[in-house]
C-alpha cells in the first residue's frame, strides 16, 4: 500500500482529524458566504427596476412586459469574467427568456458588431451612459438578476456564474413564488 494511502486511511479513523476538516469547510463556507454578500450589497432589489430599450437586433425590450422568469444580465465588452461566461448565457437563452445589458461598451452598432466577431446571438440593450446600471444599482460586471414573472427580483449574483447555478435560480424563481 501506498504512503499516501496509508496516511489518508490513518486521518480517516483520527476523529480530531475530522473535526479540524470539518472546522475547516465551515470557515471556507463561511468566506464564501460573505464575499458573495460583500458582492451583493447595493444592487437593486425588491421590484425590479425599469429596463427598456433598443437591442442590437434591432427589436425593443420592456421588462415590465413580461411575465415570465427573465435573467437579466449586465456586461461589458472590456470585463474577461464576462467573456469566460458569454457561453453560460447563450446556453441558459435557449431555455429562458434573457435581457443582456452592455455596460459602458460604446453604441449600438459597436456591441452588435461585438457580438457577431465573437458568434454570440443573445442580442443585448446598450447602456453606454449607464443609466440602466444606475437604475439598477450595478457597479461591477457582470451582475446577474432572476426576476420572476411578477417583476420581483428573486437572485442576485455578481461576478462568473455557471449554467447549472443560473438555470436553478431560474427553475426554483419559477416553481416556488415569493
């Protein structure tokens, strides 16, 4: 048998060895859960503020108009976090509806040009005066917002997200109201 494993099945009858791995997880826990809290503070809540505009396939979008589960989600052409998860967001579109907002990534026709060099199809609302960021009170991309068909903020997330983590913010905002 091996040293590592003889080491490991040792630490496995230790119970002070436990209870140290176990101290351990909660404090990790315990970072994690304030660092998101951290990320979190100030951004909107409640009823989701207005968003309406223009979006780069030329269609106009108002939140207040639907009443499903939507995923709103703020970006910037410039924000490498927003780049490694464009994926997650095209993915989670085919199933849900999803309002993108470019943050301070120039006109229109710029983020729309943006889009189709990097084969993205989720049009995005262009807010490069940051009155829609303003409204919803985010300073950092990306932000991401569930908002159910009531038009209640249910999640926020700032910072890389996955499809499994928003499809499930998404599901539970669905089947389980405020």
């Amino acid at each position: 048998m091996s040293s590592f494993r003889l080491s490991f099945v040792a630490a496995l009858r230790d119970p002070s060895r436990w209870k140290r791995w176990l101290l351990e997880a909660l404090l990790i826990a315990g970072v994690v859960v304030a660092v998101t809290l951290w990320q979190n503070r100030g951004l909107a809540e409640g009823a989701a503020p207005p968003l309406a505009g223009l979006r780069t396939d030329g269609t106009q979008i108002d939140l207040r108009d639907s009443k499903q589960t939507t995923l709103v989600v703020f970006w910037a052409t410039w924000c490498g976090v927003c780049k490694a998860e464009a994926g997650n967001i095209e993915s989670v579109a085919k199933d849900w509806p999803v309002v993108t907002v470019a943050m301070q990534s120039g006109d229109l026709g710029e983020v729309a040009k943006y889009l189709s060099e990097k084969g993205l199809r989720t049009p995005a609302v262009g807010d490069d005066d940051g009155d829609i960021a303003k409204a919803w009170k985010v300073r950092v991309v990306p932000a991401h917002f569930i908002v159910d068909g009531k038009g209640d903020i249910r999640f926020r997330i700032v910072g890389y997200t996955t499809t499994w983590g928003l499809r499930a913010r998404l599901w539970w905002a669905e089947n389980f109201p405020a």
